[in-house]
C-alpha cells in the first residue's frame, strides 16, 4: 500500500491491514530530498563567501551539477519500509 508521509497513516494500515507491505509517496521523498539538497547547496555557496578566491572556484566547481546527480538516482530507489 502507497501512502503519503504526512499524518499517522502508516499505523492505521498497520492496524487496519496488518500484513500489507506499506511504501512511502514517491512524490514527497523526491521533494524532500530535492529540498535537503538545495538547502545544501545554498549552505555551501553562504560559506564559500567566508573563502579565499582560489577555495570559492574549487567549491564551486565541486558543487556545480550536483543538484541533479542524487535526482537521477530517485526513479531506482526503492523507498519500501
């Protein structure tokens, strides 16, 4: 059974279905990370400005393209709990 992340629905199919395999929304999990992520990289550019201009190119090049290279993974990942 699919269900969304928010709310209490796992314990009720847990309780209403008790041997039914439950998996997460994959809608939500891909916003969620895809928010954690830019987050992240948000963090990463405010603390790059606190660099040296050398140190900000090399954080910046480690950073650039890597909003999409956990995405690309997304449609694999098997979020079955």
């Amino acid at each position: 059974m699919s269900i969304d992340m928010t709310g209490n629905y796992k314990l009720l199919v847990k309780k209403l279905c008790p041997n039914a395999e439950v998996t997460i929304d994959r809608f939500h999990v891909t916003k969620m990370v895809h928010e954690e992520l830019n987050q992240a990289r948000i963090d990463q550019k405010k603390t790059a400005k606190t660099l040296q201009v050398k140190e900000i190119a090399k954080l910046f090049r480690s950073i650039k393209g890597s909003k999409y290279t956990l995405e690309k993974c997304l449609p694999r990942a098997n979020f079955t709990n």
